[in-house]
C-alpha cells in the first residue's frame, strides 16, 4: 500500500497550492485512493476519496475544497452532487463523459486505468469531468491520451516499470508529459512526488 506525499503548485507560475498526504492500494473492487491536503499555511484544505472497479470507472468520488464537497460515481454517463459551505443547496449533475478529472494525481491513476494503454496503440480521447479547487466547479473537458514509451528501471526495492504518457487538451491543443508507476504519479504538471514510504502498486 503505497504512502506519501504529494506537492502541487501552479503548473504556469510554481505558486505552491498545497501538499497533498495520500495512500492507495488495489483492492476486491478495483482501486481505492484517499488523501487528506493541507495548504502552505499548514490549515487543512480538502480531502479526495476516490474508488475505481475493475474496469477503472469511478464508483465512489468524495472531494472537499474550501467547506465544498462533491460526491460522484459512473452513472448514465457521470453523475454527481455539489453541495455549498452553508449546505443548504446541493445541485445534482449528469455529462454523458467517462470519468472525473482534477488536481489530484488520483485523477491522474484513474484515466490510465480507464483507458488501458499499451505503447504500440494509438491516442484515445476521453471526454472527463474536471472538478477543481477551490469551489469544486465541474466543467465538462475533452482529452486525448497515448502512451509514448514504457521503461523498466531497477531499483533497491526490484524493477520499476514507468509509463510515459502524452496528454492532450483538445480545446487548445496544448500537451504535456505525465510519468506514472504503478498506482504513482512520479511527475506530471503541477505535480510532485516528495515521498513515497513504500513501492508503487503493480496493476495486473
């Protein structure tokens, strides 16, 4: 069951956001990621749940930004409720997409696991919800995924396989580079991975 740390900052100006505590394992249904963040002030900020089935859909999605919350699974597309600080309005949603998308590297684990890339096939888009802090807003995005090239490293702990993937936005075109092991994201645009207790999960 790997544990550690996350930091995330602004991917454009480096402002640190955050360092988000996590732990992750497979598990009988598929794959459970929670996290607790804390922002640079050292106050708690927010807290992400999430659990995936074997075929990498999200069954369960609890996120909390800001005294917002948001909780979500696969359901005739995605669906999902946002509640407000006071509590007093919940506004249910539904996008015939495939998955939720975020800031935290769980989203990250989470596509590739949807999207089952192997090197040799070709870019696959993924239309995904993105719920992002501070106000948990969701806004419907379009991707598309391919998995340049997969390495295998040897380390302390035996080989370390490392995926290299190229996401793009297919709004604006813009790329960027996402290296994953295991159930670990190892960097990816406003993410860094600052400790890590025990090695990645091997996915079968």
């Amino acid at each position: 069951m790997p544990r550690g740390r996350y930091s995330l900052h602004d991917p454009h100006d480096h402002t640190p956001l955050a360092d988000e505590h996590f732990q992750c394992a497979p598990g009988p249904s598929g794959w459970r990621y929670v996290s607790q963040l804390t922002a640079p002030s050292g106050d708690h900020s927010g807290s992400v749940d999430l659990t995936l089935d074997e075929l990498g859909r999200p069954i369960r999605l609890e996120l909390h930004a800001a005294s917002w919350q948001v909780r979500g699974a696969a359901l005739d597309g995605v669906t999902w409720v946002r509640t407000d600080p006071t509590g007093a309005d919940a506004i249910e949603g539904n996008v015939r997409a495939h998955a939720f998308t975020g800031t935290s590297p769980a989203f990250l684990i989470a596509t590739t696991r949807l999207l089952r890339l192997t090197p040799s096939t070709s870019a696959t888009r993924v239309r995904l919800v993105s719920l992002t802090e501070p106000v948990l807003a969701p806004r419907t995005v379009d991707q598309s995924w391919a998995l340049l090239k997969r390495e295998t490293h040897g380390t302390d702990n035996g080989p370390l396989t490392v995926d290299e993937y190229q996401v793009t936005a297919l709004d604006t075109g813009e790329q960027h580079a996402v290296h994953i092991a295991g159930d670990v994201v190892l960097a990816a645009p406003g993410i860094e991975l600052e400790e890590l207790e025990s090695p990645p999960s091997a996915f079968d």
